[in-house]
C-alpha cells in the first residue's frame, strides 16, 4: 500500500543528499517539489533523464520548483555524477530504500529474463502546502521533463 495518494498531503521524510545536505519535504513549503526516481547513475536513459530536467532548470526555478533526483547510488557516486553532468539540483541517496518505498517505486523488474526488485522511473509533484498533485510511473525518458514542466505551470496557473 503506498504511503502517498494523488490529492492528499505527502508524510514528511529526510534524506542525504548532494552537497552534504539533509533534505526534508518541510524544507520546501511554499515551493512546488518535483521528485523523480531513476534506476543507477551513469547509465544511459537516466543520464538523458537528469540532462532534459538540468536543460529545464532555469523554467522550472521561474516557476517556483525544486527538482530532486533519487536513486539507491551512494552520495560519493551522485556528486561526480550531478558534477560531470552540471546538474543544478540536489540528488538524494536512498541505499535502504526508505524514501523508494515511502513513494512505492520498488518494482519487480526484469533484465535478460532474470528478475529483480529495482526502481521504476517515477516522478511525484508535490503543491506548495506538500500536496502530492500529480504522479508519473513507468515513466518513458523522452519528452517526460517538458511533459512534468507543463504540468507545474498548470497547476501554478
């Protein structure tokens, strides 16, 4: 049963994050809060991922948004990764998989027929009053950042 439903206010959490910040949704009251769930750093479709939200950056910030990334890597691999790829936003270190499982993005996934629990590409917006207003599972790379920005704009609107 996932701790989240679209129209009702999200439980606070803290998680680590890049530059050795500790990161709560009540940090970002009176903000708009995207947060996307990606598989593993440096790998091809959520480098794409993380670059089409960095492209977006600027027009999110202008309307009032924060972008977090999460994924299990440790906090050493996000900050070469959010380096080498100039990501302008924090990426949060989730290895137990608290904050996957607060947003049940913990799958049964499959790779070259072996099975596997692993994280399925998800992005959450969250209202400025911590309001979950809109959510996206098994999230397709392409055209999904413009797709997440128009939405913030509509819901700002």
């Amino acid at each position: 049963m996932p701790n989240i439903v679209v129209g009702q206010s999200v439980t606070d959490f803290t998680a680590s994050a890049t530059s050795e910040n500790t990161l709560s949704l009540s940090d970002f009251k009176g903000k708009n809060l995207v947060i996307f769930f990606y598989p593993k750093d440096n790998t091809p479709g959520c480098t794409t991922e993380g670059q089409n939200f960095r492209d977006l950056f600027d027009e999110f910030d202008a309307a009032n948004t924060v972008i977090l990334g999460v994924s299990r890597d440790s906090l050493r691999v996000h900050e070469n990764y959010k380096a080498k790829h100039s990501f302008p936003f924090e990426l949060i270190s989730d290895p137990e998989e608290a904050l996957c499982k607060h947003f049940d993005v913990i799958k049964l996934k499959k790779l070259y027929g072996k099975e596997y629990m692993g994280i399925e590409r998800s992005t959450f917006l969250i209202d400025t009053q911590g309001v979950l207003r809109q959510e996206w599972r098994k999230v397709k790379v392409k055209g999904h950042a413009d797709e997440v920005l128009a939405a913030v704009k509509a819901l700002n609107s």
